[in-house]
C-alpha cells in the first residue's frame, strides 16, 4: 500500500483512487460493492 493513498492495488493505479473507472474497480476488487481504496467522507 502506497503512503500517500489509501490504494490497495497501487501497481494497477494510473492516478488517484477516486478516479478509478468502474472497470478499473471491477478488474481490482471483483464485484466488490463500492471502491475500498476510496474513504468515504
């Protein structure tokens, strides 16, 4: 995990979390619901 992010994939991340498309998030985390690497606020 990144120091500087909440990402739990950092290899696969190509900028910030909360920017991750819906397919970036399904290929990482499966069918998971929501984005785990991003905090909710």
């Amino acid at each position: 995990m990144c120091e500087s992010c909440s990402c739990m994939n950092p290899e696969n991340l190509k900028g910030k979390p909360e920017e991750c498309t819906p397919e970036q998030i399904s290929e990482c985390h499966g069918e998971e619901e929501g984005h785990p690497c991003v905090e909710e606020k």
